[in-house]
C-alpha cells in the first residue's frame, strides 16, 4: 500500500485525481512557481502544509537524492475511527495502558512504521493524554490519535473487513509466522494484565514474541515496533517478488 506522494509533480497528479493527501510537506529553502502552486492548490483543498529540511525530506523519502516536496497519504490527523478504517493499512488499538509515556511512545512508533492510525481505550484524564502526546513528539500531527473504546475500534475493524492481531504471550506462533500484510487491526494490552480475554478471542491470530529472559514481556514500545517491523518486512519482501515477477 502506498503511503507517500514524493515530488511536485507527483502530488499535483494525485491532488488532481482525488487522492486522499492528509499533509504536503514542502523544503523550506527553495521557492519556485511549481511549489507555490503545489501549496496553493493543497491549502485550497483544506490539506495542512508544513515547511521541512531538504534533509528532512530526504530521509522521510527514504531516498538518497533530494526531494522538493513530499505528501503522506491516509486519513487527516484530526480524522476519527471511520477515516482511520477507510484508509486501509495498519492500525493499532492500546487496551488498558496506565502510563501515558508508554502510550506515547507507541504511537510514536506505530506513526514511522506508517500506521494509519492509533486508537487508545485507556483510563487517562486530560494531563495524562497531554503527557502521551508530547512523548509521541507530536507523531499525532501526522495522524489520528483517536481515544476511544475497544468496541467500536473493533466494530469499525469488522466492518472494514480487517483482521484482527493481538500481541500477547498466550499466542501460539511467532510475528513472522503470521500473515502481517494487509489490512490489519494490531492489539496490544496494557502492561501488567495485557490484553483482555474477551478481546483474544475476537482475534484472528495471536502472536507470541520470543523472550529468553527472566522479565517475561517486553516494554509496550518494543512488542509494537518488532511487529511493525516484521509487517513492513512482509511488505518490502512482497513488493520485491512482484518486481521480480514483472522483470522475469
């Protein structure tokens, strides 16, 4: 699934064609009348824009050659659970998580393995929800951070048709030996009584991360970024054998 729009002229086609374009981002050291219309056209369509390194760009492009501007695809940062749904892609549920850093750190990490957004089912009052969003330095700019129930997550994942994977030490099989591609509604539960039991059964599949160590689960953060990772490995690994597939 593609997640960015990289140059000028590839986002002015897509502007034009009616992509979902949730942020432009535009280098800040350079003015021309390609850009300036790019901006214009973009503000016009009530799509936030912000200005970036050319480092920036170049990194987030994922390129090595600079870029004059960059679009991610998916729902706008302010979008609830239906536009989180109807983006397609990843996205992951936090059930019963008590620390606002962990929760923020998370989203975080779900936000660069390109997640099309988080939803939070946590008893957090106002500072709290502040302090997980300055932890995700402001990952929530990028996408929706939705603070909602598990149940209508799940009623919206349903609906969606994605799968539905938990993160938990009960699962039977590892994060590589699961289909991770796809739609896919991650779950992951908070830090002492993990995911609730009436929520692993509504799962599709359950996988249990490896650990050889005496502590017996892994820091929020990292259950999420190893699945994130070996999801984006799944895809990377698909896309070269339809490359492969075309060349032959």
């Amino acid at each position: 699934m593609k997640t960015q729009l990289v140059g000028a002229a590839e986002i002015a086609a897509a502007l034009a064609g009616g992509a979902r374009v949730r942020l432009v981002l535009v280098r800040s050291d350079l003015a021309n009348a390609e850009l300036e219309a790019l901006v214009r056209r973009a503000r016009e369509a009530g799509i936030p824009v912000r200005s970036a390194s050319a480092r920036a760009l170049r990194r987030l492009a994922a390129r090595p050659e600079p870029t004059d501007a960059l679009a991610l695809l998916g729902p706008a940062p302010d979008g609830g659970l239906a536009d989180v749904f109807a983006a397609g892609g990843a996205a992951w549920l936090l059930v019963g998580v008590r620390y606002a850093q962990n929760i923020g750190a998370a989203i975080r990490t779900a936000e660069v393995s390109g997640a099309s957004g988080v939803i939070v089912d946590a008893r957090l009052d106002h500072r709290a929800r502040r302090l997980a969003l300055r932890t995700a330095m402001r990952a929530d700019h990028f996408m929706p951070v939705c603070w909602e129930a598990a149940e209508a997550a799940l009623a919206c994942a349903a609906r969606a048709d994605y799968r539905v994977v938990g993160i938990e030490d009960v699962g039977d099989c590892a994060p590589w030996e699961i289909d991770l591609t796809g739609d896919v509604l991650f779950a992951v539960g908070g830090e002492a009584a993990g995911i609730p039991a009436e929520l692993i059964e509504r799962c599709d599949a359950v996988a249990r991360l490896p650990v050889r160590g005496f502590i017996p689960s892994y820091n929020l953060q990292a259950a999420v970024a190893a699945v994130a990772l070996e999801r984006l490995r799944q895809l990377e690994a698909g896309s070269a054998s339809l490359d492969a597939k075309r060349e032959g």
